[in-house]
C-alpha cells in the first residue's frame, strides 16, 4: 500500500502545476484555483482505480478538476439564491 501511495506522490509532483494553470486560467481566480487543485487530487487519489489509461492521466485530472469547478460554481449560485432568497 505505500508503494500506491508513492506511485500517486508522483502523479501529484508531475500533473500538480498543469492542474492548478489549467483551474487559473478556467477560474481567474488563484485561491479557488489552489482550492479546486487540492479537491481534484484527493478526488483523483480516491478513484485512481477508475482510472483506465485510454487518455492521457493530464486529460483525466483536468476533467476532473473541470468537473470540481463547475461543482464549486453550481454551490456560490446556491448560495447567493439562498441568501437573496432569505433576505428579500
């Protein structure tokens, strides 16, 4: 098991600058970018296992933080709803 844990350090170390520029640039934000990076490498680490090798493993983290973006848009609209909502 530590060796699957080192294998996913280096994937970590490799992909982690592509992940972040990639979330930058989407968000135009730095700290939401720094915050979707670490969301989509712990969701990454928790479903390596789906992970088929028929794209490069690039494409499949930015998918997934492409997805943890819009995840994290879809919240802030709920939450500006809810509290245009409650202050009305």
């Amino acid at each position: 098991m530590a060796n699957y844990g080192e294998e996913f350090e280096k994937i970590y170390v490799r992909y982690f600058n592509d992940v972040f520029l990639f979330l930058k640039k989407l968000s135009k934000d730095e700290s939401i970018a720094e915050e979707i990076t670490s969301e989509t490498f712990f969701k990454a680490m928790r479903s390596i296992d789906t992970f088929r090798g028929e794209t490069d493993i690039r494409v499949w983290l930015c998918q997934i933080a492409k997805n943890c973006y819009f995840s994290h848009l879809k919240k802030q609209q709920k939450k500006k709803t809810t509290f245009i909502l409650n202050n009305a």
